[in-house]
C-alpha cells in the first residue's frame, strides 16, 4: 500500500474559561472529577511508555492560572495532587508543550493590538507552571489568519499546527502529511496540517487496527505516497466521553493509546510516534504555502466562516463591544504618561482580554452574560479613569470664569452600553462549556 515511513504527532488540547474550575467543583463535582483527571492521564501514559510515546499537550494560560491558584488546588487536593502532577509534566521529556493564547481567544476576531499580550501571558504562565517556554502554537479553536504570523515569531515559536482542510499548498497539490513554510510580510514560520478525519476519530473514539488501516490506507493515496508522511491529529483532552471515560480501559488513553504503545514497543506497528520539534528538526519543511482564514470544524460549522462563534448578530455585537473597549484603552494610554499607567488601568486591560474568551462566543448567546459581566466593569472604570485625566488637564480659569481655550481634551465617552436584552446575570449553576461540544 505504501514504502514510506509514518510518522504520528499527537496532541491534546486542555482549556478551562475564568473560574470554571471553581464553578465546576461547586455545582458538578463528578463532573470536575472526570475533568481534572484528563489533565493527570497524559503524563501518568508518559511516563509508563518512556521509550515510545510521544505527546503534544498544549494548556490555555487561563487554565494554568487556575491550577496553580491555591485555592483550586486545596479544592481537589482529594481528587488529584495538582502541584505534582505540573511538576511531573515539567520533567516529561516525552512531552512537548504547546503554546496558545492566554484567555483561548479567536485571534482572527479581537484587535490585534492585543495580539502580543494574549501570546506573552501565555508563555510566562507556561514558564510560571512547568520552567519551560513552547516552541510550537496551536491556535484556539484553530482559528487563524496570516496576518498572526509576524506577532507569533516575535512571540518566540518555530511552528503551528492548523486544520489541514484551510492549508493552500503553492504547488495546487493538496497534501496534509508534511510540514510547510508559509510566510507573510517577508516573516515565515512552520506550519504543520492537522488530519480533521482521523483527528475526529480521535475525540470520539478509535482502535489500534482502525488507526493503522486507516492512516495507511490514506497516506497511501496522497500525492507523495513514498515520502516520509507526517499524520498529524489534534483533539480536546478533556471534553467528551471518550476522553473522560472514568474507566480507562474504556477511553482513549486505556482502549487506544496503551495497545498502540504496547504494539509501537513490540517493533511491528507501522506507524512511529514523533516530537514535532525532533521531526521539523530532521524534516524543514521546502514547500511553501498559504493558509486561508478559518477555524476547525465543531457544531453544525465546518469552520470555514468561524460562524460558531461569531454567526449571530449578537455574537458579533458582543465582539464588537470588547473590540471597542481595547481602542479606548490603546486610545488613553497613548495620552498618558507611561509612569502614570494605574493599578486600576490594569484591572481594565486583565478585564478586556478576559472578555476576549472564545467560550463566551461559542455557546451562542447563553454565555454572553459572562463576556458583558467583563466588559462592563471595564468600561465604568474607562470612565473613571478618563475623567480624573480630564480635569487634570483642563486649565484653571482666571477669576471670571474663562472658557477653557479651543483644544482642551473632550469629555469622557460613554461606557459601552450592554445590550438591554442580555440579562446580567450569568448561567446557573452547573451550566459548564464542556458539557455539550467537541469545540470550545
């Protein structure tokens, strides 16, 4: 069927929104238990298969945050040892770790002025939580645009990983087993296709003699059968049954992941676990290409328009709203002196990339009450601040009360309204963005 040799980068995606560890253990404790577990399982495989397994784990910064807030991990200390269990990760050699922006935003949908914060919160969380940076970037819901390539290699990463089906090889010949280069405004950076079938097998159940058939099968036809092929696969690691499967025998790491390992061990599997970083190292990619805008494929989507999170009108209003409060924010700090960047200005700026969340989208509209819950805090302290530098600019008048001279800087603007029809309350309790979607 085929002569080359197969490689296989698999990697698992973790994210929890602001506070959603809390909410969980509060209101669905067996449901924060099978949740907490998916982030232990990957290292626990890791270390039981040294010699052959190979894992791609990327963790949100807002997730990190949270595990390493003390009050979470007093929280499941009877569940998990959450302390341990990061620093087993930092001393995982088998285990690659994967960047993304802080609060899981779609990039292609926030300002991308604040581009470089989202990307350099992420990394330091990832240095706060494992003494290591990652070199390679999966984007969240893989959302992505080229504009993102300039601010990711300034960010510090080698490559990406996108969803195959939006990768444009110059060549015109579709090819999703092997890396390529892709540039935009003369800066360049490795992207690696995702396999969107064999990734959705992953998510949501597969066996060892299916995996081999099928990846043989499919490499097999592709347009350079006798190359080395790199199969890619990329799925959430903590959201659906398959993954959560409190009996692991049943799941993906018992029923999958150990007899493909036991079978890789054995010296007869026909497919090879790889680094991607030992793989590109071995591997750079020749062949350039183009990646068109979009996003993988969740929902009723394919991830083309990204209209899950952004198909309706309030969707788009409320990204819209968040959008807006960043320019007034850039707006004022350019107007102020850098020494005088307040503790209250950084509470807005935390406040706006929060907002930029993508699970306050995904869920259509029954979670934009958690977006507005951010974005009007932000704005009432906007008002505050842009205020106070108002009457601090405005000229004393002289006794009889002379106008301020043409130029004085204007009024403070209104917040930014929340729609009359949002409620500002936010869902009940054990409502969770992992309880009904492969996509976040």
């Amino acid at each position: 069927m085929t002569g080359s040799t197969i490689f296989h980068a698999l990697g698992l995606h973790m994210h929890q929104p602001p506070g959603n560890l809390r909410l969980l253990i509060e209101a669905n404790p067996g449901e924060a238990e099978q949740i907490i577990r998916c982030y232990e399982r990957p290292v626990r495989y890791a270390e039981r298969y040294p010699d052959t397994a190979h894992l791609h784990i990327g963790f949100s910064g807002v997730l990190l945050d949270q595990l390493l807030d003390p009050d979470i991990v007093d929280r499941y200390r009877h569940i998990l040892d959450i302390p341990e269990m990061l620093d087993r990760y930092a001393r995982a050699q088998n285990i690659e770790l994967i960047g993304m922006g802080h609060y899981h935003p779609i990039f292609p949908l926030i300002p991308q002025a604040d581009w470089p914060e989202q990307l350099a919160r992420a990394r330091a969380a990832m240095l706060r939580a494992f003494g290591r940076a990652p070199r390679g970037f999966w984007p969240p819901e893989m959302a992505f645009t080229m504009d993102m390539i300039p601010a990711l290699v300034q960010a510090g990463y080698d490559y990406l990983v996108v969803d195959g089906v939006h990768v444009r090889p110059e060549d015109g010949i579709t090819d999703v087993f092997r890396p390529y280069r892709v540039c935009h405004e003369g800066v360049c950076i490795t992207v690696v296709p995702r396999d969107r079938e064999v990734s959705m097998a992953q998510e949501t159940g597969l066996d060892v003699s299916w995996f081999q058939n099928d990846v043989r099968w499919r490499v097999g036809g592709s347009a350079r059968p006798h190359e080395s092929r790199l199969v890619t696969t990329w799925s959430d690691g903590e959201n659906g049954a398959w993954v959560r499967q409190p009996h692991e025998g049943a799941g993906f790491f018992g029923y999958f992941f150990a007899p493909y390992m036991e079978q890789v061990r054995g010296g007869a599997y026909p497919i090879m676990p790889v680094s991607l970083n030992a793989y590109l190292a071995d591997n750079p990619p020749a062949a350039l290409a183009q990646v068109q805008t979009g996003a993988w494929n969740v929902g009723s989507t394919s991830g083309y328009d990204r209209s899950q999170w952004a198909g309706s009108e309030r969707q788009r209003a409320a990204a819209t709203a968040v959008s807006d409060l960043s320019a007034r924010y850039w707006d004022l700090r350019e107007r102020l002196p850098a020494q005088c960047v307040s503790p209250a200005l950084e509470r807005v700026r935390t406040l706006i990339l929060e907002a930029q969340t993508s699970c306050f989208l995904f869920w259509g509209e029954a979670w934009l009450p958690h977006l507005y819950a951010r974005t009007g805090p932000a704005a009432a302290q906007l008002n505050e601040v842009e205020a106070a530098l108002t009457v601090a600019a405005a000229p004393v008048p002289p006794p009889g009360g002379v106008a301020p001279p043409p130029g004085a800087l204007p009024a403070p603007a209104a917040a930014v309204a929340t729609p009359a029809a949002i409620p500002q309350t936010e869902p009940g309790p054990g409502v969770s963005p992992l309880a009904a979607s492969v996509g976040r």
